[in-house]
C-alpha cells in the first residue's frame, strides 16, 4: 500500500483495499476478542470431531486439517502446528511411494487391519455386538438338527 509520502517520491499510487469483515471485527478489542473465542471454538470443534473420525472410514485427517486451518486464522501455535503436520504427511507419504510394492501391500494392509480393530472395539465395547462372533455364526449358519 503506496503512503502519501511514496506518491511523491514519484511512486504508483495504490489504491487501498476497502477492509474486509474480519478487519472491521478486529478493530475493536471486544470484537478481537470475541473473534479469537469464536474461532477457537470452531476450530476445536472440527479438531476434536476428525479425531474422533479418524479411526473410521471417511475423511478424519481431513477434517482435523481443517480445524487446524481455522484455527490458524487467529492462532500462531496452530499455523505452526499445521505446518509441521503437513510437512511430516509429505514426508511419510514420499517416502511410502519410494517403497515397492511389497512394502506398500504391508502398509497398506496394516492400515486396515488396525482400522478394523479400531471399528471391531468401538461396536463391542458402544453397542456390546461382538462383529467376530456375529460373522462366524453368519458363515456356519444355524446348526442342523436330525
């Protein structure tokens, strides 16, 4: 943004962008404040709620990446924090694609294996059904009488 003082000094003038609805609201210390609280809020809402996702199919890290990004609208800790999770996701994911095939089979196979206990544990222990024992009787089917 050109001050008085650049235009002449022969500089471009610019024109100065109208301040957006953020700024009018951090203007003023309540509305800071309130902002900061409010987006905190927001944010902490969708970190906790792709934490609790991530076990499950669907987008959990997603959803925990968004929060961050909310968050890191007022808070600095979080930029950072957002930072330094995407870094290590580039790393883990580069150096999976690095990998053969052999390699990315047992990643991948771990990653769902450790997603079926997850959901496996969290029937059994919320809704008290136990998936193995149900599967199994599924598969035997009834006994047969004579």
């Amino acid at each position: 943004m050109a001050t008085a003082e650049d235009s002449r000094a022969g500089g471009h003038e610019e024109t100065a962008d109208p301040p957006g609805r953020l700024d009018r609201i951090r203007a003023t210390p309540a509305g800071r404040l309130t902002l900061r609280i409010v987006i905190g809020v927001i944010g902490a809402a969708l970190v906790v709620t792709g934490l609790i996702m991530v076990p499950f199919p669907g987008p959990g890290w997603l959803v925990v990446f968004a929060g961050l990004a909310v968050l890191a609208t007022e808070f600095t800790w979080a930029s950072r924090l957002l930072e330094f999770a995407k870094d290590k996701v580039k790393a883990a994911t580069g150096w999976l694609k690095r990998q053969n095939w052999f390699v990315r089979i047992i990643a991948g196979a771990l990653t769902l294996l450790c997603a079926a206990a997850i959901v496996w544990a969290s029937v059994r222990l919320t809704l008290g059904i136990d998936l193995i024992h149900e599967a199994r009787d599924l598969l035997t089917g009834p006994p047969l009488s004579t």
